[in-house]
C-alpha cells in the first residue's frame, strides 16, 4: 500500500530532494508509504520522460493518475535509481523495512537498481536496530516455520493473493548481519525487512529543519 499524504515535513522534504535526483531518460524503482507518497507527486511536476517500476499495487494505482509511466516489472531487467523509504536506518545504513508488508518487493526492486536512495524522516535514524523485522511468510507449513522462528507475530492484515503472508520477529536483534542470515535461512520465509547497507546508495533524512543527505556504502558503476 501506499499511503495518503500526511503533513510531515520531514518526509516531505526528503522525498523532494530525492526526486531532483532522477533525469530524463532514467527507469525508475518506487517504494511503499507515506514517504513515497510525498515523492510520487514531486516526480510527476517534474514532468521527465521516465519509465517507472512500482514495488506495490498501491504505489503503482497512486503514481498512474499523477501521470507517471508505470510499467510491469517483468519487461524491465535494470532500474537506473529506486527511491523507498524505511522504518529504521541505522549509522552503517543497515535498514529495517516491510511496515507497509512490501518489503519482498521492494527488496527485489532494489537488488536490481544500480542506485538505491533511501528517504526517511529524521525519527527512523536509529543508533541500533531492533525488533520487529517484518517477514512474508509461505502459507505451506506455516506452523512449523513459525516455531523454527520463535518470536514471532503475525499481522492481521488483508493479504493480497500474490503474496505470503506478513508477519512480524520479535527476537532479539544483536547482529544485523547474523540476524538476517538467520532469518533468511529457514525454510517458510518468504523475504525478511533486514536490507544489508551493501545495497544503499544514499540516505536523505529529512526534518523540519531541512535535509541530510549521507552517502551509502553501496556504488555501482553510474550510480
Ligand atoms: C513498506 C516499507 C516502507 O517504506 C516503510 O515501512 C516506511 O513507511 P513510511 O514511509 O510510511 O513511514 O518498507 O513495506
């Protein structure tokens, strides 16, 4: 889903500096929420000749009637820059995302863009990250996955028919990097919120008193 607009200056601000980033001729990765929904129509003013790939249902049905080209993803093997927001950031850019149930999408959206920019209000900069970390979950077997997870909550939410089911992990979270490992190792889970910083390209947090834009550890060539 991609939510209303709400007045947050900070989201706002973000996603507008994130949108002076995109050019003519670019294809472009749009994220889930309320950030992104700031950001779509601060594109669409732009009026660019861009080709747009939407990592939710939600985002794709509010970036149409602002005039932005959305595509399937399945005719596009390359995305130039994607822009998503993120429910914590934390100082080497190791994400949590998967607040709005999106995140195996936008996980896949990102892992194929060669710049990936993070936009975010400055209370989603954290010094730590920390339960929950949002999980899709296979239906099949959902039981036993849950008790190989432990902690773990599911969201009582409407589930799309094309995706797993969206749950939450309440474990403790010492080690990103061994957290992610763990949960992408048992069988049943879909996709996990945990996006390693090697995929981040920028960060742009935004607050009321304007913007800060960091570099992420993530370079590839062009981006
Ligand atoms: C959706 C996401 C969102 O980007 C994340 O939850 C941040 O949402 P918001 O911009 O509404 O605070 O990962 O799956």
């Amino acid at each position: 889903m991609t939510a209303s607009i709400d007045a947050d200056p900070g989201k706002e601000s973000a996603a507008r500096a994130a949108a002076l980033l995109v050019e003519s001729g670019m294809t472009v990765g749009l994220g889930t929420g309320s950030t992104v929904a700031h950001l779509l129509p601060a594109l669409a003013e732009r009026q660019l000749d861009i080709v747009c790939v939407a990592t939710s249902p939600g985002t794709a049905n509010a970036a149409r009637p602002l005039g932005l080209r959305v595509e399937d993803f399945d005719k596009i093997s390359r995305i130039d820059l994607t822009i998503d927001g993120a429910d914590q950031v934390d100082p080497k850019s190791w994400l949590v995302k998967g607040g709005g149930g999106a995140h195996t999408r936008e996980k896949i959206v990102a892992a194929a863009t060669d710049r990936f920019v993070v936009i975010v209000s400055s209370e989603k900069v954290v010094d730590r990250i920390a339960a929950p970390i949002p999980l899709e979950l296979l239906e099949f077997g959902l039981a036993a996955t849950i008790a190989h997870l432990g902690d773990v909550r599911l969201r009582d939410v409407p589930r799309s028919p094309d995706n797993g089911l969206i749950a939450d992990y309440y474990g403790a979270i010492d080690d990103p990097a061994a957290a992610a490992a763990l949960l992408a190792g048992v069988p049943g889970v879909v996709g996990h919120g945990l996006f390693s910083p090697d995929m981040v390209s920028d960060v742009i947090i935004g607050s009321a008193d304007g913007v800060e834009h960091r570099a992420g550890p993530h370079m590839r060539a062009g981006g």
